[in-house]
C-alpha cells in the first residue's frame, strides 16, 4: 500500500497500492473481520502513467481502490 485517505464524513477510504500491486475486495473484507467495521461498497480503478504509443510493457499502472466503511463515527 502506498497511501490511504480517509473521509470520515462520507465513510469512504481510498486506498492508493504501491506500483503493480493490487487489492481485492476480498482481501479488504477479510482485514476487517472480528472489527466494527465492515465494507459496504468497493471500487477498483487502475490509473495509467507514462503509457504511450499503445505499448503496456513500460507503463506504469498504480491500482486506486474505494471503499465505503461501515461502523466509521
């Protein structure tokens, strides 16, 4: 993981993962499990960088994922 921005208002955390490395939901449900917390809603965005001429062997992918957490006050 490279970052994670948490929005307490909106019950939201979007997580940003370190280069070529990715989340599921799964995964994410499973690290709240025995917690008050829990995933409502989750959302998986791969951002493109530096990509050109249609060639994906040099692009730079970095996975953005949201997720709506239930139990935030």
């Amino acid at each position: 993981m490279d970052k994670v921005e948490v929005d307490f208002e909106n019950k939201l955390a979007t997580i940003t993962m370190k280069e070529g490395a990715t989340l599921s939901e799964e995964t994410l449900k499973k690290a709240f499990e025995d917690s008050r917390f829990s995933v409502e809603k989750f959302e998986s965005n791969d951002s493109d960088g530096d990509k050109t001429d249609g060639d994906d062997s040099n692009a730079v992918v970095q996975a953005v994922h949201k997720a709506t957490i239930t139990g935030m006050t």
